[in-house]
C-alpha cells in the first residue's frame, strides 16, 4: 500500500526534518532602514509555517496567515521567501534531502524516466498558457526527470500549452546542472516524445539507451487495453504524489522563480518522508 505522502508534510516529525536542514542556510538579516529597524523581525519558523500551509492546502497567502495563528502577516511571508530564493535556500534543501537519499537508500539510474504533468494556473503570469486538456483555462506544466525508483533529479516548468518534447531539452539541463545527467543509463519516454527532435537532444546529450513508445498512425489497429506502461510508471506515481500539494495542483503564483521555489519545498518533504519513513 502506497504511503499518502502529503498526509507527512504537515507531520511534526518531518517538518522539524526539514527546518533544521533549511534554518543554517538562511541569509543574515539586513537593515536598510536609515534610522535602523523599528519592529523585531518575525520569527524565520512562523513564516516557514505559513509557506508549509499554503503549499499543502493550496490557500491564499492570508487564509495561510490565518491559520497559522496570525502571528506574522502574509506581506512578510512573501519578502521572507523572496530573500530565501535568491540566497539559494530552496535550491539547497532539496540538493540536502536527495544527497541524504543517496546516502541511506542509494539513487538508481540504470532506467530513468521523463513525464509532464498539467495543473491549473488561474492568476496567470510567467510560465503559464491554455490548457488544452481543460477548455483552454489557464494552466502550468511541470516536467521531471525521475530515477529507477521516481526520486526527481531534475526539473522544468513552462505553460500547460507546452508539449512534452519541448520541455525535454531544458529537464535533462537541470539535471546536468546538478551533476547527475552522466548518471542516466538508458530513459523511458511516452508517445508525446516521438519525434526527431527528442532524438536530436538525446543524442546532444549522449544518451544512446531510450525506449520512446511510438505515436498512432491513421489506420494502425487499435492498441490492446491494459497495456503495460514499462518503465515509465515511476514518474507517473511521482507526479501524482506531486499533484496532492494544493499549490501544486493550483497554482496561483505569478512568477516562474516562486514556483520553482513550492515546487522544491515539495520535493523536499518527499524525500524527508521516504527518508523517516
């Protein structure tokens, strides 16, 4: 029985996980107020709580304010996380959990798979476009790349009317980015792949080894129900367990650089979970 990993997040155990993993990279304060600072800053805990919230539940940043006890005001919240993204500090989180990862269960690339997932994106903003799935709304799209197991090493996300081949390239770079493409071995990719220009950014990428299903042609036969998807089924169950984060099933910030951001808070306590667990 899979564990609902979203049920964790919010569980005191993983949470302090992830706090104590993200408090030593925090940024030192800084007063640019000529007189000095007039209030005592809020608590860098009270306003990860908030964060938390609002990724698990998918509210608003004052509904977040709220339940979590007004104890410090959304306004904050936000310039909080601002400062953290360009001091790295989501960036880092994540690298810390899938290190400890490798470390205790071992990462696996023998066969890695890509996949994007469509959610609703209604407020707009970067890296937004219609849904063809859903009436031509606005929505997102994110595309991961997962190890044998579905743990994400890389990311990509632009608007839902993207197609999966075109976030392929720009995936497979995060993961270079973070030193793990040389690691891939062979990749799994479904139908919406079938083209030469996957090929081409396979081959810039020297990945020899990848089993790309094939697309329908008029007049071929009907393909047989039930058929097995490979290896692919573990970015599939990735991706679902992603879509159990409101903020990531809605998402409702304007800016790429804020999602990606929610997007490695979630990967984060993912991981963390397995990792207790």
């Amino acid at each position: 029985m899979e564990v609902p990993y979203i049920t964790r997040a919010l569980g005191p155990e993983v949470v302090d996980a992830i706090w104590a993993g993200i408090e030593p990279t925090l940024p030192d304060p800084v007063d640019n107020h000529p007189l000095g600072r007039h209030r005592r800053r809020k608590s860098d805990r009270d306003c990860f709580q908030v964060m938390l919230v609002r990724l698990v539940t998918g509210c608003s940043w004052e509904d977040g304010e709220r339940l979590c006890g007004n104890k410090v005001s959304d306004t904050t919240v936000r310039d909080r996380r601002d400062e953290w993204i360009e001091a790295g500090v989501f960036d880092a989180i994540v690298a810390e959990a899938t290190v400890g990862y490798d470390k205790i269960i071992g990462l696996d690339f023998s066969d890695v798979a890509v996949d994007g997932s469509l959610h609703k994106s209604p407020c707009g903003g970067e890296g937004t476009g219609k849904n063809p799935t859903d009436r031509a709304k606005l929505g997102w799209k994110w595309s991961i790349v997962t190890e044998t197991k579905g743990i994400p090493f890389g990311v990509a996300i632009d608007g839902a009317n993207r197609n999966d081949s075109v976030l392929l390239a720009p995936t497979l770079d995060d993961a270079a980015r973070h030193g793990l493409l040389e690691e891939i071995e062979a990749i799994w990719l479904d139908r919406g792949y079938d083209s030469e220009a996957t090929l081409a950014c396979l081959a810039e990428r020297d990945i020899d080894d990848a089993v790309i299903a094939k697309k329908r042609k008029r007049g071929d036969a009907e393909p047989k129900k039930n058929q097995p998807m490979g290896l692919r089924w573990p970015v599939e169950r990735t991706n679902s367990w992603l879509s159990n984060f409101g903020q990531l099933r809605r998402n409702s910030d304007r800016k790429i650089i804020h999602g990606l951001a929610q997007f490695a808070l979630a990967v984060a306590f993912l991981l963390t979970a397995k990792l207790i667990d």
